[in-house]
C-alpha cells in the first residue's frame, strides 16, 4: 500500500476512535442499551463511515489496492475498539488473527461492504463519511456541487455542519434521528 494512503488512513481511523472515545466519556452513554445486536449495529455503521470517510482516495487506487486499503481501515479501527472502546461493542471479537493480521471479522465486515455499500442504509452512512472527508479537505465548508451528490447518496449531514463527529455520534447512538436498517 502507498505511504501517503496509509497515512491517511491512520489519520482518518485516529480521528473517528479519539473522537468516540470522546463521545463515550461526555455523552449519556452509559443509559445506552448494549447487547450484541446494537453492538454489531454501532460496528456496522462506524466501519461504513470509515469506509465512506476513505472513499474519495479509493477512487484514486486500483482495484486490488482497493480492497487492501478497506482491510487496512478495518484492521486499525479494530485494534482501536478493542484498545479503548471494547465496552461499547460487547460481543464482537475485535483481536487480530494470531499473526497479528487481518481476523476474520476484518474478512467478513469488508465482504459484507462490498456486496452492501449500495443498500440505502449503507450508503447513507458512507455518504455521511464522504461528506466528513470534504469537511476536512474544504476546511470545514463543501462544494454546492459536491454537497448535491453527497445528497442525492443520503449524507445525513446538512451542507452547514461543522462535522463534529461527537455531534455526529449523538445523532447515530443517542438521539437515532437516523433510522440504520442494519444487513450486517
């Protein structure tokens, strides 16, 4: 994997898992139900905006860099979960396979993704990512243009959101003003 994709990668994983952790010490998390659907669920719909959060440089990557690329994301937001946020996904094993590389939940979200990331549910969500990802790049504004195909995927964002993801996070798992049929 290039150098410039995997720093972006890290960077993007470190944000969303700095930010939760956030969201989990200042938020009424602790009211939160938590079994091991509404875990998956809250996984599910982190690993999309992660996914969708990325997408803008897999464009740029080739077909098997794609797939390296999601696994790389997936692989170091697991190992965040695990590390800091195991409580808030009861149930899922988040551990590295006994090389230290890719588990079979990394296999198996990444598969998931593929063959979902066109469902409205999913798509929503990696549209929400790829709309933080413009944020970012815009330096907290977005194109009209890029905002109307943002749109037209589902971000749940408004075109003058700030992009807090602790905000963002109180939508998706407090307020679940966004309805997530979860398929994963």
């Amino acid at each position: 994997m290039r150098k410039d994709t995997s720093e972006i990668i890290s960077s993007i994983c470190s944000s969303l898992s700095l930010n939760l952790t956030v969201f989990i010490k200042y938020s009424k998390v602790n009211n939160l139900e938590n079994n091991r659907v509404i875990s998956r669920k809250r996984y599910s719909q982190l690993v999309c905006l992660a996914l969708g959060f990325i997408s803008p440089n897999l464009l740029t990557l080739k077909d098997d860099e794609k797939i390296e690329a999601m696994q790389f994301t997936v692989h170091i937001l697991n190992d965040a979960f695990r590390k800091y946020h195991s409580d808030f996904f009861e149930g899922i094993d988040l551990k590295p396979n006994d090389q230290d590389g890719y588990s079979k939940l990394n296999a198996d979200i990444c598969k998931w993704y593929v063959e979902n990331c066109n469902n409205k549910s999913e798509r929503k969500i990696a549209a929400t990512g790829g709309h933080l990802f413009y944020l970012q790049v815009g330096k907290g504004s977005i194109s009209d243009q890029a905002y109307k195909d943002l749109k037209k995927d589902g971000t749940i964002l408004s075109k003058n959101s700030d992009g807090n993801l602790v905000n963002l996070f109180n939508i998706l798992f407090i307020e679940k003003r966004y309805d997530y049929k979860m398929s994963f």
